[in-house]
C-alpha cells in the first residue's frame, strides 16, 4: 500500500513538473505583440519598402519578392539584433537604425512571423 501510494505521489510530481515546465515554454514563445506582422507592415514598412515589397530605389530599399523565406528570417534577425549576434552578409545599418526607432513606437514584431508574412503575400 506505501509503495503503491509513492508510486502514484512521485507520478503526481512528474506531472506537475512537466506541466510547469511546459507552461514556462509556452509563455516564452507567446510573447504577445500589440499588432500583426501585416499591421506593422502596412502602417510601417510600407512607406520604405513599396505596399508589393517592390522596393523604393529613393529609398535605397532591396525587393522582397525574390527572398527565400530563409533569407528573410535571418535579415530581421541581423536587423533587430543589431548585428550583433549575427552576421548575413550584407549590410543593414540603415534598417538597424529604423528599427529601433520602430520598436520604440510600438512597430514591434515576430521574426518567423514577420519573414512567413513578407515571403507568403509578396513572392513572385
Ligand atoms: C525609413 C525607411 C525604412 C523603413 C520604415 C523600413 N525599412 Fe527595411 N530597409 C530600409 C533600407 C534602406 C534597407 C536596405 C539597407 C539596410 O538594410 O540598411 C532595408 C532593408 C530591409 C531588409 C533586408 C533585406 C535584405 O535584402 O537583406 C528587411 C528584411 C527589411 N528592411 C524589413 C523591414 C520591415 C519588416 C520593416 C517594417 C517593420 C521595415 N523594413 C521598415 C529602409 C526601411
């Protein structure tokens, strides 16, 4: 009977330790943004980068239709890192630059999101 009555309070404890584990995950990848990736884009990318992700030459701004969504990724990455924590390839201080400025006026988005909304609506 103790036996049995340990076996069920240590399966007990399993459960509750998988369960808050599990629910610390959860709120970590849950970050909650104030607005979509396609809201922050057409109130704050759209002005630089085109309404198709064209790309503005007075703007000094790359197209986005012929991105993978790889690239895309690892771009906002570099950009909202700072560069710091990773290195594509090319260069983006101008966008680092913007992209604190956006943050700070609530413009603030998902990675994955934000490359899988670019990739999926403007894709040649
Ligand atoms: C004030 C103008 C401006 C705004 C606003 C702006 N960008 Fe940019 N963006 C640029 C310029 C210029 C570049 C290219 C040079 C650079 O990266 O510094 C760029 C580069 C990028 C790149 C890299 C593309 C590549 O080929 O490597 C991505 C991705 C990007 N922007 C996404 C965004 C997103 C998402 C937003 C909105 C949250 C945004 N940009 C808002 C000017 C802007």
């Amino acid at each position: 009977m103790i036996k049995r009555l340990t076996t069920i309070s240590i399966a007990t404890l399993v459960a509750i330790a998988l369960t808050a584990c599990s629910g610390d995950k959860k709120q970590a990848e849950t970050k909650t943004y104030k607005m979509s990736a396609e809201e922050v884009y057409k109130a704050s990318c759209t002005k630089c980068h085109g309404a198709h992700g064209e790309g503005k030459t007075e703007k000094k701004t790359p197209r986005f239709d012929d991105k993978t969504v790889a690239e895309l990724e690892y771009s906002l990455f570099d950009i909202k890192k700072g560069g710091i924590t990773f290195t594509t390839g090319t260069d983006h201080e101008i966008m680092e630059h913007n992209m604190q400025k956006l943050i700070d006026q609530g413009y603030d988005y998902d990675i994955k999101t934000m490359a899988q909304y670019i990739y999926s609506t403007f894709k040649k």
